[in-house]
C-alpha cells in the first residue's frame, strides 16, 4: 500500500515493526503461527484493497468487502483455536 502510494515501506518504519514483531513471535507463550498468520492475513487484504482492482478490474466495494471477509476468517480461525486448546 504504501509503495502504491509512492513512499518506501522501509523508511517509514513498517520494516522496524514487522521485524519486530517477527522476534517477539518466538517467545516462549506467543503464537508463532498467529504473527504469522497476522502477517499473511495482513499482506492479502492490503493485496486485495490496493492491488487487485487494477487487475482484475474488481469494483472497489468488492475489494473492501472481500478484505472484511479475510478479517472475519482470521477471527474465526483464531476462536476455533482458542477454543480447541491447541
């Protein structure tokens, strides 16, 4: 989103905290596959917002509501988790 918007994804920080978030994920007690997941999940919906209307010339609606619905899986995913113990 940020380079389709002309500015470097480094020198704005977002590198620092994806970094560092990345670290913390290897603690002891932190979900390594939630950061992660976090991360993809992230990365698709920004894809899908900023990216894919151009391409596939989606209207813009259908790319926010499809972004909403990579949301809502994740947060499915993570109570089905929660729930199961795992």
């Amino acid at each position: 989103m940020l380079r389709h918007r002309g500015v470097d994804p480094w020198q704005s920080g977002l590198g620092f905290f994806i970094f560092f978030n990345l670290l913390l994920s290897f603690r002891p007690g932190i979900s390594v596959g939630a950061h992660i997941g976090g991360l993809v999940g992230g990365a698709l919906a920004a894809w899908l917002m900023f990216y894919a209307p151009e391409r596939v010339r989606m209207p813009a609606g259908l790319a926010t509501l499809l972004s909403a619905a990579v949301g809502a899986v994740a947060v499915a995913g993570a109570i089905a988790v929660a729930g199961s113990g795992a």
